[in-house]
C-alpha cells in the first residue's frame, strides 16, 4: 500500500508540473534589456489607450486610432491608414461599413514576402477592452521597439491594427480583400477571450508543419498544442486570422483565455489584465517577427509562391519544450497505442489473469462512466441553477469558479471509483485497467482518422499504459518494482490528460460536463498502478500464482482450506482471498478471472473495502458545491451580469423596457412585467421579457426612400441621433444587398439576407440598395441602437452588485419605425 500511495503522489506531482509548466512566463519589468519584451511597458500603453470603451466609428476608436498612427510612425516604421469597406454576410445576416484600418511597415533587407502582426484597436460598446484587444496591441508594440534594438529583418514586417473587428471582421476582411497581395505572407494574429492566463496559440492554416517547427523555435515559453487546432477547425468562431484563412493564405492564432467572465464586460480593464498573459502575448510576437522575418517565406505560402504545400504536424508542450512530429506519424503512433495495450491483454491472458470477454466489458462500463460523469455533472450544474437561478444567465463561466470546478473533479473520481469496484470484482485488477486502457487507445485510432492533431492525447497514453501493465504482468513476483513500472507507464496520461481535463473547464465550464469525461479517462487508466498486487505472509499473492502452484495445504482458512483444492485446479487471478471456503469450489468449477487474490479484493470478511473512496468523494462534492455557490456570491468585486434595454417605437411612441434575462436580478425585475410581451421590433435575442417605458424625446432612425422599381429599392438610412449602428431587418429574405458608404467602395452580398447591420453609420447616413424578392411591396424594421442607459427616462444605475450583460444588445437605447417600399 506504501508503494502505491507513493506512485499516486508522483502521478499527481508529474500532472501537477506539466500543468504549471503550461503557464504563462513570468512577466518582466520596466528595466528589462531594451531588446526583450517587458510586460510593465506594455501595460502602460493598455493603461493609456483602454480607458473607455471604443466600438468602432465612436469618437474613442478615432483617437485611439490616430494615436497609434502617432506611436508607430514615431517608431520609424511607414505608417498610413487604409480606408475602405468591409463586409460580411452568414446566416442570413449582412453586416458592413467603412473602416479606418492602420498598417505600419518597417522594410526588409531582401525580403522574400511579409511578416503580419495583427491585432484589432476597436472593442464592443460594454467595456474598454484591456485584453481583448487593447493587451495585444500593446504587446505588438512593445515587439517592434524590442525588434529595433538588434539588426534589421530580411522581410518586410508589417503591423497591421484592424478596426471593426467585433464588428463582424469588417476591417480584416477589407484588408484581406485590399492589400494582402500575391507576394508571400504570414499573418500572426493576436486575440483574448478572457483577462488572464497563458498566450495559447490555437489555430493555424492547414498544413501547418513548417509554420508549427518556425513556432518551436521562435517563442521561449510555446504553448498550445495540435488539439487545440483541431478543435477550433470544428467550431463557428471568429477572429480576424478567419478571413486569411478563408483566402487559403498562412497564419497563427494567439490568445489568452483564462477569466472569460469579464470578456466583453466592463471588467475587461486595464486593472484586471494579467501581465504574465501580455508577457506571452509580446514574447510570442517578437519570437516569431524575428525567426519568420529572416525565413524564405515562399514554402510557407504555397498559394502564391507556387511551393510545394506541406501537411500538418502534431505538436505539444511536454518538459518545458515543444515536441512536434509529422502528420504522417499520426497512424503509425496511434497504432502503436493499440499494439501496446493488445500486447498487455495477450500477456495477461496467458498469464491466466484476465479474459479478453471481461477486458471488453470494462471498456464498455469505462464508456459508460464517461457518460454517466458527463450526465452527473449536467445536473450538478442544474443543481447550482436551482440554487442560485442567476446561473441561468450569468452562468457557465464564474467569478471564483474554483470550488465549482473542484466538486466536478471529486465527480469524477465518484463515478470512476465506483466502475472500478464493480470492475475489478468481475474482471480482476488487471482486466479493469486492461479495459480502460483499451478504450483510451481506440480513441487514439478514431481520432487518427477524423481529428489528427488530437490523437496524441489517447495514443501516447495507451503506449505507456499499455506498456506499464504488461511490464507490471512480467513482474508480478516483484510487487514494489511491478507498480513502479506500472506507474511510470502511467506518466503520459498524467502529462497530457490531467491538464487537458482541469483546462477544460475555462473553456466550458462544468455545464457541459466534457471536463469530467477527461478526467474520467484519466483517472480509469491510472488505475493500471494499482494490478500489482503485494504478498501477504503465509499466502500466495495473485501475481505468484499459477496454474499447478497452489497445492492442498498451501492456502490458509477462511480462502480454500487444505485438501479441498489441488494442484493445477486454481490459476492466477482465480481466487479472490475470502470469496472461496470450505466445501464451495470443486475441481475445475473455478474459472479464469472470477476469484481474486486474497489481497487484491473485498470478500465476505471484508465486504466494506473500497467504498471508502466513492462516499468521500461524493460527500466532497456536495461540500465544495456548497463552498462554491457560497465564494462566488455577487459583489462589488464579482458582479452579476444584468440585461436590460430600452425600446422605442417612434412610430406610435410606444417604450419598453427589454431584458433576456430568465432569472433577473431583484434591480433588472423591477423594468419587467411578470409576463412575457410581443416585441416585433426588437433587433436581438427574441425570446426577452419587458415593462413599461416612458418614451424618450428622440428622433428615431431617418430612411429616405431614393428609388423604388419593381426590382430593387434604394434607401439612405442614417441616425440623427448619431447611433453608430443601424438596424434594417426584412419580412422575407432579400436575394441581394449593396451598402455604399458615401465615398467609399461598395460592397454586396449575393446571397439571401433578411437583416442588415449597418457599422461606423457616418452623420450623412448609408445608401443602400435592396433586389425585391417579388414586386410586392416588403416591410422593413430599421433600428438605430446606441450604446448606454443613462438618458432613458425613469433609469436607475445599477446597484454595485451588478453589471451590464456581455450580450451586444444589452445596455442600449433602441428606436425603431417601420417602412413599406
């Protein structure tokens, strides 16, 4: 027992470190060698230009856009702006508008294409945007003054700061579609998703392999691994890198995404921006404009160059370094996860300690805890909601979500704990582990074939597991030595599992419950530690004994007594001590896998043994789920998000008040009927609660109608109230849109759209041109939104207690009218 509580602590210490290791740098000081990255410098740049929020058009993201044309034309690098159009159209939605994107450029020696460091100034119209993306800006900065103390780059190097990025991409989209070019390039875009936590970089263009060895080599602290690729390729999700990829150009993608609660909120300050994050962010940037821009770029870019075009690689962090390997190794190693486990089965078997029926029917109840985990932790979840309805809507991501996460943890272990009772009853200590080692290699071979870049995860710890076990079989008269070498197989799982499985929770949380089918994978495996079985004085342990080992006489009372059992008709694994006495077992009635040693499992003497672990940890679950609802009360320092709009229709003057919220905060109620309203004007989330308003004093959005034929209609829409966006939504799908901000290109969408958001909307209004889906006349709601509450009649500020809503039409003074053209 001594050994294995050992092999235990160092499987969490070794899980333990590979988790820290995984951590963002150490940020540096202000004195720091004029030629590294200094997070404080940064930090002061956040703190000058996120001082207030800056959606793009608004007066903020002009000055904070003129200022970095000031900064980077100081820096020496060739500073303009690109003034365009951008668009962007999904899902039956249309969004565009001008765009004042600033792009630097310091010149090569003999360039062979362009390194782009890009990063977007505008943020949403709720919070001033420190990290997201203002800590990224800065941190490119700081790189270009760290690069301009050594020698000078054989490539252009080009900072490119986009605008309306939250927007829809509209300033990456015009850049993209203006300028990007024929000559090679690599755009490394920075990003947040959170306040804190490392510089992961999780996306790259497909066939990444050259830009993933430049990645290893450019950045002092990598971090990220192909999973994380594969994983973002499978989602909807957007940054400003989407619209280089859609034109089949390379790049890499970078963020933090740690705090994701106070993204797109007014906690997204500059007070809550983790300078170890901003490190990672400038280390990365710097790294890699220093590597790529002294590379021959043409064999990354093979779209325009003409090169050869690479495959992927695998990737990931392990021992402080970036172990990568090529894409062609993916089925070669994932079948050896699946040989090794099968040579462990094959072992046990001829060892006559396991069945291959059982090993089977472990690995089914393995998969049937991981879903039985997911499930448990759902509720869990829905627990917490019915205790704290706020959850509902605030939830999954908490302010102090550690206790939380904690609780789901001990779920796990409840769940696995309980599998591997009934498991090693039924197949023995070795089948159990051999089942769970199983599945974990299958995953490795199906995740070869759909999702490679992922499939280290599984096969790497099904080699070692796999290897540990048989090594674990071959020793079985060593105990001490078997479940150390059974430990050591179990060290790749502990490195890449546990940490995946804690890492999950910021990106979901515990509401989906995938954290817990991590950890129940892992935990399942590590249990090959615990198949070596120690001798006990006077007996035979299960790993001593074999067929034709056990004599009459050899077995003590109370297991099978003297002259009842005789050589050759008791085999290894066979006998669970105190399960077998006198009288009950004849010759041959014994088979493979049903009887354990005496050590190795509860018997009638003992029934209780094991049970332990399953109850305590289900009593930790309720107890920290308890400490967890009771840390994360809402406060001045933690508070609640709170829907809640204003809704006018300037045509009958008709006000509401607006709020998507299911369990609104006492303050939010106090807007709100206790029942639901028809709100067909209203521009967001349809399933949302109201009151009464009094109306505003306040001229709703103008639309002049310039044109109408059978076939198009022409409108120029504009605020008067200076609303930066405008909102034209249509009772059926218009087959084509055309936005034309005056002086600038225009830009159409050729697909079915039946809303169009209309960005940075200058005081002159927007032109813009409708193709009729039929000569009958089609009704048109237009919106002009702005940002803020404070001059809606009868609003009261909110309590400290609570906050704006991350949602974009939360915490907006709505006007409408309607129009038929």
């Amino acid at each position: 027992m001594a050994t294995r509580w050992v092999a235990a602590l160092v499987l969490v210490l070794v899980a333990g470190l590979s988790w820290v290791d995984g951590r963002a740098p150490a940020p540096a000081p202000a004195d720091a060698p004029t030629g590294e990255i200094a997070a404080d410098r940064a930090l002061r740049t956040v703190g000058e230009l996120a001082r207030e929020p800056r959606p793009t058009g608004s007066p903020a993201a002009d000055r904070v856009r003129d200022e970095l044309v000031d900064r980077l034309s100081a820096a020496g690098l060739s500073t303009r702006l690109h003034s365009s159009t951008g668009a962007d159209s999904h899902d039956g939605r249309m969004s565009a508008g001008p765009v004042e994107n600033v792009v630097a450029t310091l010149p090569g020696t003999d360039p062979t294409g362009a390194v782009v460091l890009a990063a977007h100034y505008d943020s949403v119209a709720g919070g001033p945007g420190a990290a997201d993306d203002m800590s990224s800006v800065a941190a490119i900065l700081e790189a270009v003054r760290a690069l301009q103390t050594g020698p000078p780059l054989r490539n252009d190097l080009v900072v490119l700061i986009t605008d309306a990025e939250e927007a829809g991409l509209l300033g990456a989209q015009a850049w993209v579609r203006d300028e990007l070019g024929a000559r090679p390039s690599v755009v490394v875009n920075f990003e947040a998703r959170g306040v804190s936590g490392p510089s992961l970089m999780f996306q790259t263009s497909p066939g990444n392999a050259g830009l993933v060895r430049a990645f290893a080599e450019a950045v002092p602290h990598p971090v990220g691994d192909s999973s994380l690729v594969e994983a973002y390729r499978l989602l909807q999700n957007d940054t400003d890198l989407t619209r280089v990829l859609d034109a089949g150009r390379p790049g890499l993608n970078f963020a933090f995404i740690e705090e994701p609660v106070e993204y797109h909120t007014t906690g997204d300050a500059p007070e809550n921006l983790s300078a170890a994050s901003v490190q990672g962010h400038g280390e990365a940037a710097l790294g890699l404009a220093r590597v790529l821009g002294d590379r021959d770029l043409a064999p990354l870019d093979p779209a325009v160059s003409g090169a050869p075009a690479q495959g992927d690689a695998t990737y990931f962090r392990f021992a402080g370094a970036l172990a990568v390997y090529p894409g062609w190794l993916v089925w070669p190693v994932a079948g050896l996860g699946l040989l090794a486990v099968a040579g462990a089965v094959l072992l046990g078997r001829r060892r006559e300690v396991l069945t291959v029926p059982r090993v089977l029917g472990s690995a089914a109840g393995v998969l049937v805890t991981a879903a039985a985990g997911v499930a448990a932790t759902a509720g869990l979840w829905q627990l917490l909601v019915v205790l704290r309805p706020s959850y509902a809507d605030t939830g999954p991501f908490l302010h102090r979500p550690v206790a939380v996460q904690l609780a789901a943890v001990a779920l796990a272990v409840t769940v696995t704990a309980l599998w591997y009772l009934v498991a090693r009853r039924w197949a023995g200590r070795a089948g159990a582990a051999a089942g769970a080692a199983l599945v974990v290699a299958l995953l490795g071979v199906v995740t070869a074939g759909t999702v490679p870049g992922a499939s280290f995860l599984f096969a790497l710890p099904a080699t070692g597991a796999g290897l540990g076990l048989a090594a674990a079989l071959l020793w079985r008269h060593r105990p001490v030595a078997a479940t150390a070498v059974a430990a050591l197989g179990a060290v790749p799982g502990a490195v890449l599992l546990a940490p995946l499985g804690w890492d999950l929770f910021t990106l979901s949380g515990i509401a989906d419950g995938i954290p817990v089918a991590a950890q129940v994978l892992l935990l399942a495996l590590l249990t090959i530690v615990l198949v070596p079985v120690p001798a006990r004085p006077g007996t035979p342990a299960a790993s001593q004994v074999e067929a034709g080992q056990v004599e009459a006489g050899q077995v003590e009372a109370g297991q099978v007594e003297a002259g009842q059992v005789e050589a050759g008709q008791v085999e290894a694994g066979q006998v669970e001590a105190g399960q077998v006495e006198a009288g009950q077992v004849e010759a041959g009635q014994v088979g493979a896998g049903q009887v354990e040693a005496r050590q190795g499992g509860a018997g009638p003497h003992q029934p209780r043994r094991g049970w332990p672990v399953p109850a305590g940890a289900a009593v930790a679950v309720a107890v920290l789920a308890a400490t967890g609802l009771v840390l994360d009360r809402p406060g001045p320092d933690r508070p609640q998000a709170s829907h809640l709009s204003f809704l006018q229709d300037t045509d009958t003057g008709a006000a509401r008040w607006v709020s998507t919220d299911t369990a609104p905060a006492t303050w939010t109620a106090g807007y709100l009927d206790p029942a639901g309203a028809d709100l067909p004007m209203w521009p967001g989330d349809p399933a949302a609660r109201s009151g009464p308003a009094a109306p505003l004093a306040a001229p709703g959005p103008a639309v002049e109608i310039v044109e109408r034929t059978p076939q198009r209609l022409v409108l120029q829409v504009a605020s008067p109230r200076g609303a930066p966006t405008v909102i034209l939504r249509s009772d059926r799908p218009l087959p084509s849109v055309t936005v034309a901000p005056a002086g600038r290109p225009a830009v159409r969408s050729g697909r079915d759209v039946d809303e169009i958001r209309l960005q940075a909307v200058p005081a002159a209004g927007m032109r813009v041109e409708l193709t009729r889906p039929a000569p009958s006349p089609v009704t048109i709601t237009v919106s002009d939104p702005t940002p803020g509450l404070a001059e809606a009649p009868g609003f009261r500020p909110r309590p400290p207690e609570l906050r704006g809503a991350a949602d974009w039409d939360s915490d907006q003074i709505v006007l409408s009218r309607t129009i038929s053209g």
